[in-house]
C-alpha cells in the first residue's frame, strides 16, 4: 500500500466512482452494507442496477438518517442509523461493504474498531470497497480554510494499512483516480459543502468572505468545477 503520487492522479482523466465500482465487484445477487450512505444518491444509482439482492445503509447522522427512511420507492433497500465501529448486523452476514469517503469520518480512535467490525459481518471471502480523497486539488484547498481533514484522513489511511498488516483484511487492489465536483454556483457550494447536517462549521464573517473569494477565483458563467484525487483499496476477507 503506498501513498499518492499527486503529481500522477492529477494528470488521470476523471471517472465515476460508482461505474468503476460496478465494474470491479461482483453485485450480482450480494447482500451489500453502505456505511456512510449521507444522502443515498450511491445508495439510489446501485439499488437501481437491480444487481444487489439486498442493501443495508448506515448513517450516523440523525437529521440525515430521519430523511432517508422518507425514501420508499427502493424496495431493496433498508436504512439503519449508526457507524461503521458498531454495525448493527449479525456475524458473516455480508458479500459486500462499501464505504464512500466516510472512514475518515470515524473518530481516530474507533478506526481500528470499525475496520474490525467490517471485518466481522463479511462472510468469508468478501469484499470491501473503501475509498477515501487524496489530501489534495483545488477544492481542498477552498475545503481546508473550516475544515482541514488531513489528520484523520491520514489516521484512516494507517488504519487500513493496520487492518492489512495484522488482519483481518487482506489488500486485493490499490487504485488511484480523479472524480470531478461541480457546483453551478457559491451559494450550491454552501449548501453542499459547509451548511451540512453531520459538522457544525461555524464560520466567522471573515472566514466565510475568505472561503467565497478563493471559491469565485473558480467560478465561470458555467459554475465552478473542481478535479479530486481519490484512493480506493479494495479489501478480503480471507476465506
């Protein structure tokens, strides 16, 4: 497992991370776990694949959880409230976990914890799809201003490695990729970015003109688009 070369991410043309996923694991007919589903757009595109037989998806965000148990037209889908260090599901009861940018969400102390527990309701031979943004690109500079993520972004990269290094997982693919974000406006990029339900980023004035002068220096009169290095390990349980 290796840290990002910036440099070599930022040159890759930018995919979707939900078609590359669907390339990559085997859906079809899978119990599958989202840990971190936020507002279940992922949730939404795979339980419309018709692939997976069944999805549970987690969120510890209760004013989030509480919106998406409003969505009844995915049959296949069930939402729980609660985090991947406590996964409310029995022993071996899952093909597939999937974690879209949300193990840094983790508190620091519970990374190990909830890797194992990942690790416990996979059955034997599972898969596990974690991805996490590389600590780089434009909009984690405008990002870094309120909420600089480096520290656990690197706690939840060394866990990982901690779970491969000592088990219960096993590395099966490493890859590094662009995904692009794109907000047709400052006040889209508020809504999305900072007057979010699951962190209290309270701005100051001048903070918040900081954060809107550096977002403008992007903006054209086609919105602002940003490209993002990602990193997704894809992980086993071993048989």
């Amino acid at each position: 497992m290796k840290i990002a070369d910036t440099a070599q991410v930022r040159n890759a043309p930018p995919i979707n991370e939900v078609t590359l996923m669907l390339d990559t694991l085997p859906f079809d007919g899978a119990r599958v776990l989202e840990l971190g589903c936020g507002r279940a757009e992922k949730t939404r595109t795979l339980a419309e694949t018709g692939r997976p037989r069944e999805i549970l998806a987690l969120e510890v965000d209760a004013i989030q959880h509480a919106k998406n148990l409003q969505i009844a037209d995915l049959p296949n889908v069930r939402f729980a409230h609660g985090g991947a260090e406590a996964i409310p599901a029995a022993d071996a009861s899952f093909d597939i976990v999937i974690m879209f940018k949300s193990l840094h969400h983790v508190p620091v102390a519970r990374m190990d914890a909830a890797l194992t527990e990942i690790a416990r309701v996979l059955k034997p031979g599972g898969l596990v799809w974690i991805s996490e943004p590389v600590f780089a690109g434009e909009l984690n500079e405008i990002m870094r201003l309120f909420h600089d993520e480096r520290i656990v972004r690197e706690a939840a990269f060394a866990a990982i490695c901690r779970a491969v290094g000592n088990g219960p997982l096993a590395l099966r693919e490493e890859r590094f990729f662009n995904t692009r974000s794109q907000f047709d406006s400052f006040d889209q990029f508020d809504a999305r970015m900072i007057r979010v339900t699951h962190s209290n980023h309270a701005l100051s004035p001048s903070l918040y003109a900081e954060v809107r002068r550096k977002f403008e220096t992007h903006l054209t009169p086609q919105g602002a688009t940003f490209t993002n290095p990602q990193r997704v390990d894809v992980l086993q349980k071993p048989a």
